[in-house]
C-alpha cells in the first residue's frame, strides 16, 4: 500500500509539475553545464561516501550503515521539484536536476552499492533495466505528457494545476502520517542520536534555503534536490540484497526526515521572498513580504 501511495504521489507531483514548467525553462536548466556538473558530483559522489565514512564511524549496526549508503547512493528523488517550488527556487533547473540524476543513477547507483557495500556487483548492474522502466512511467512520460498539456491546453492546466498540487501535499502528509503509524517502532527503536545527526545533517545542508535571496534561486534548487534521496529505488535494493531488517529500517528512518525536513524548510521559505523598495533618497531597502506557498 505504502509503494502504491508512493508512485501515486511522484505521478501527480510530476503532472503538477509539467503543467506549470516550459520547454524553455527546462532547457535553460539543462544549460547550465557548470551547476548540474557540481550537481552530479555531489550527488553521485560526495553525499555517499561522506555518509558511509559518517556511518562507519558512528559504531552503527552492519544493517543500519547499509540502508543509509543504499539511500545516499540513490539521487533524484523525485518529489525534489515539488519542495523546490515550496521555496520558490528555480523549478527549471530542479527538475532538469532531477531528470538528469535520475538518468545517471541508472548507472551511478548500482556501481555506489557494489563498491560501498559488500554485494555482488554483476547483479547489481541487471538492476538498470528496472531502475529504467520506474524511472520513465513514473517520473519522464509524467512530466513529459504534462508540458505538453500545458502548452496546448494552458487554460486547463491553469485550472487543474493548484488542484493537484493540493493533492500532492496531501499525499506527502498522508505518507508521512502512514510512516508513523505503520513503522513506528523503527522510530522509537532507534537511537536519538541517530535521529538527531539525520535532522542536523538535513537542516545543515537546506539552511541556505532560508537566507538566499532570488539571484540563488538555482542554489537553494540544487540544495533542495540533493536533500531528497530516492526511497523508492533504496528500498528496492534494500529488498534484493538484504534480509536484515535494519537495512529497511535505516531507509524508512532517514526517509521521514527526508521528507519532513525539506518539506518544513521549503514552506518557510516559500512563506518570505526579499523584494527591492526603492527610497526617496536614491537609496534601496531589503523588506520582507509574506507571499503564498503553493
């Protein structure tokens, strides 16, 4: 029920999405060499092996590192975009972002684990087909199909558009809330000190969010999207290679914040936005005007 309500959730934020993006926006997002470069670097790269060195010296469970450098190893989660537009960060290059690593991961994932983590690595490469098929019906025909709705149809999709992102945040809370009620105890079981290094490590890494100003827009984007990893793929793996049910618990635990941290930092954010009042001295003054965050 939980992987239904996911997919359900990545195919209406993507239709969301798509409705409100152009053609242009998103080219102009995959034209910007030098951040999405840093980008895949960071996401492929530094992310999983700063959490597996963290996770190595942290004394945690065999089952607990491996879920943690399963999900580290797994970019482009797909409700990046979503958050992104919470704080009203550059929507264009966060889903350029997102299509671009979820294409990599296809490659980048399987190496990661076989590397990171001691599974068979031919086997982990036969992972790619799959990883591909998720990939294309849930998230690029998706938002594919929707850019083109929104071109042809734009009165429409100006109609429907605040309904399903309405929609996609009630989906995000109920799985959250789900989270809670049906795997609970992994909450409590653990550790807080596990607990508090995922939400420090989270509000670390998102806390630029809350002071760039909109010149950084592709900033707090990049930031938004490397801090939501793809829980559907980490479990996906975590059900292939593993048995040990800390692998699974690992994953589900980081997942809540993942989804509960970002989530809190893109609607601050999204609740101010810095605007430019000129004064009758020639002077300018940086105000704070509370807009909508939808």
């Amino acid at each position: 029920m939980m992987t239904l309500a996911l997919q359900v959730l990545v195919v209406v934020m993507m239709i969301a999405i798509g409705l409100e993006l152009r053609l242009s926006e998103l080219t102009g997002g995959l034209r910007r060499t030098r951040w999405l470069s840093a980008a895949v670097v960071l996401n492929v790269v530094i992310v999983p092996i700063v959490v597996w060195l963290v996770a190595e010296q942290a004394s945690l469970s065999k089952g607990m590192i491996a879920g943690l450098v399963l999900l580290a190893a797994a970019p482009a989660g797909p409700i990046g975009p979503m958050l992104a537009r919470l704080s009203h960060s550059d929507i264009g290059f966060a889903t350029a972002l997102m299509v671009l690593l979820g294409v990599v991961g296809l490659l980048s994932t399987p190496v990661t684990v076989a590397f990171l983590v001691e599974v068979d690595a031919e086997s982990t490469t036969a992972l790619a087909v799959p990883m591909f098929t998720a990939l294309l019906v849930s998230q690029i025909l998706p938002l594919f199909a929707a850019m083109y709705a929104g071109h042809r149809f734009p009165s429409v999709a100006a109609r429907i558009v605040k309904p399903l992102g309405l929609l996609a945040n009630v989906l995000l809370v109920g799985i959250v809330v789900a989270l809670v009620i049906v795997r609970g105890e992994l909450l409590t079981e653990t550790p807080l000190s596990v607990h508090a290094a995922l939400i420090a490590a989270l509000f670390a890494l998102l806390a630029p969010v809350l002071v760039l100003a909109q010149p950084a827009s592709m900033m707090r984007a990049l930031l938004t999207v490397t801090a939501v990893r793809n829980m559907s793929v980490a479990l996906f793996l975590a059900s292939r290679f593993f048995d040990d049910g800390q692998v699974e618990a690992a994953i589900l635990i980081w997942s809540f914040w993942m989804l509960v941290v970002p989530a809190f930092v893109g609607a601050i954010a999204g609740r101010f936005r810095t605007v430019t009042v000129p004064l009758a001295d020639g002077f300018a003054r940086a105000e704070v005007e509370e807009v909508e965050a939808t």
